[in-house]
C-alpha cells in the first residue's frame, strides 16, 4: 500500500473511531452520522424477513431507536453495520412471532386455468385487503449495487426478486434469518449461531433444510437466471412492449409476449391465471380498452425486475389514475410472470396519483 494511501485510512479510522466515541458519549448528530448511511441497507434486510415495505420502515425506525439506547454497548470490535444488522435481525425475528406469513394469490387460491367456465370471469374481482398481502420493493431506495460488498453479492443472488421473497416466506422466521445472514449477507456460520445463539452444527442443518425447502418454491431453472443490473436489452424490450401493448390496447400483442407457462397474479385479487391460454382468455373477455377505458404505463423499476405503474382513464375522466403496479419476470424473451399489485400495496413508489 502506498504511503498516502496508508495515511488517509488512518486518518479516517481516527475520525471513526472519534465519531463512534462521541456517539457512546451521547453525541445524537454523531450516532445519526454514523448510523444514517446504513438506512437503505438495513431496510431491505428487513423487507426480506417481512415481505412487507411497510413494516420494514417500521423496524428500521425500531432498529435505529434500539441501537441508539444500546449505543453504550457498541465498542467498536465489530463493523457498526454489523452490530445493526445484529438489532434489526433480532427486531424482525420478534415482530415474526406475531405476524402472519406474507401471501400471493398462488397462496390462497385455486388459479384460472384454460378449463375454468368463462361465466366466472369478472371485470372487477373480488379483493381481499384483510388478507396479508406481499408488498413490492422500489429499486430507487435499495442500496447501489456495489455499493457495499454484501449487497453486491446479494445483487448477483437476485435475492430481492418477487420469487425469491414469496419463497422466503415459507420458511420458519429463524431458517428465514439463517437464509438470509448466511446466503445473502455472506455470515459465516459461526457468526449466525452467534447472532441467534445456536450451535454452529444447528446452523448448518436448518441452512440446508430452508434451502432444500426454497428449492421447491422457487421457479424451477431459477439457479441459472443471469443477474441483471441494470436491466437487459431483453428485458427492456419485453417491458417496452408490454407497454406499447397496454397503452394501444393490443391484447394479440399482450398474448404474444407470454410464455405458453406464464402465470398472472392479482393482489389484492386472491386471484391468478395459469398459462397462455387462460390469460388469452381473460384479454379477449376484457381488453385493455373494454368498454372505453385507456391506459398510460410509467416504466419504473421494482424488486431489480421490470416492472411498469398503470394509469387508468374512464371514458369521461380526462387525468389518468394511478391504478396499479405491473412486475414483470422475464424468461428466453418472454413474459413468464406478471405481478399485478393494487395501489395500496405500492405506497412506497411514491408514484403521482394522476398523469
């Protein structure tokens, strides 16, 4: 290592090690300094035990409140980030013991498929908003990619992805966490069984049963999806027509962007289609334009997937809506899964009400 470069990591060990003393000390501008830029890291950590944006902003604030009345303890042997990572692991593992299993509707229902009798179509389904829904994660508020050598990792891994995050909440709360501190943040085994106070033997046999147990809730071929930061050409060209699609009200281009295998979810809908051909059919009973209605699509990213918010025009309406958040999964050019979340589950996109 070169001098200067010697230097300024001393400099700034000394400058950390004087901000971590002020914060023991009761200095709040100092722990507020220290603990602020792990904000977006520690909120995904908690989306992923939780399933839930909502909650997780609640159990950062609870973390952050914890970590300040402990602060005394932290004396600087471990990274700050994981001493937080320690509180907030410990926080969500609590609030699991009250809370339901986040769902999709491949949870709580039997799917549409090419066989179910037309006459049960509706152009408004029934909703189920008591039902504890899976929530969708902005990409604007996780932490860049790179930006840490853990979420980095954690990128490659996709380990925000819908499917991923459906198949976590399968787990027990505790495989949950052992999933994700061993898998995701890359803890030794040592240090999970530390953190949860296991045996370390303990860690590794509940690690290999949540990870046989994610095998068979994943999609299947999902070990060799590629990363995709930022989006692929192949992925913005299925969004880009999945939009053009929409916003002409091409229902033949829709279908044609679907895998002979794809499914489509509704939540808060306890609805979802199975295969081509029952999507087919719910296009051809309900267009995108039935009955005068149009549609403007805003591409956003949500969950590192493509993903585009809907606006809704009535006939007789002249601003467009907000009326939904489409996340896509993308496979060999093609729409596998389509996620279609209603507005209250997307209060974190910050998205206009109209357009």
């Amino acid at each position: 290592m070169r001098p200067e470069t010697v230097y300024i990591v001393a400099v700034k060990r000394s400058e950390e090690e004087a901000a971590v003393a002020a914060a023991r000390a009761g200095d709040q501008a100092a722990f507020s300094a220290l603990s602020e830029p792990h904000r977006h890291a520690l909120r995904v950590h908690c989306y992923r035990m939780l399933g839930s944006f909502d909650e997780a902003e609640d159990m950062v604030q609870e973390t952050l409140l914890r970590a300040w009345r402990a602060r005394e303890s932290f004396e600087g042997r471990s990274l700050l980030r994981t001493w937080l990572y320690r509180i907030a692991t410990n926080v969500c593992l609590n609030a699991l013991e009250r809370a339901p299993q986040r769902l999709l509707p491949p949870d709580v229902a039997a799917p549409v498929t090419a066989q179910t009798p037309a006459t049960q179509a509706r152009s408004k389904p029934t909703t189920a908003p008591e039902f504890p829904w899976l929530q969708p994660y902005p990409d604007d508020l996780l932490e860049p990619a790179g930006a840490h050598e853990p979420e980095l990792a954690l990128a490659r891994q996709q380990s925000v992805e819908l499917a991923f995050l459906a198949a976590l909440q399968h787990l027990p709360a505790r495989q949950r966490a052992i999933v994700v501190l061993s898998d995701v943040l890359e803890w030794t085994a040592a240090e999970v069984a530390e953190q949860l106070e296991l045996s370390v033997p303990a860690v590794t046999s509940s690690l290999q049963r949540a990870r046989a147990s994610l095998r068979t809730e994943l999609p299947a071929g999902r070990e060799a999806w590629a990363p995709s930061l930022p989006l692929s050409d192949e992925q913005r060209a299925v969004l880009a027509g999945f939009v053009r699609a929409w916003e002409t009200g091409d229902a033949g281009e829709l279908t044609r962007l679907l895998r002979e295998d794809a499914r489509w979810a509704m939540p808060p809908a306890p609805l979802w289609f199975q295969g081509r051909a029952a999507i087919e059919t719910l296009l051809r009973l309900f267009p995108p334009r039935w009955q005068g209605r149009e549609f403007r699509m805003l591409p956003v990213g949500a969950n590192r997937q493509p993903a585009a918010a809907a606006y809704l025009r009535q006939p007789g309406q002249s601003e467009f809506h907000f009326s939904g958040l489409h996340v896509l999964r993308v496979e060999g050019g093609q729409l596998a899964e389509i996620t279609s979340f209603g507005p209250a589950l997307c209060a974190g996109f910050r998205l206009p009400p109209t357009l």
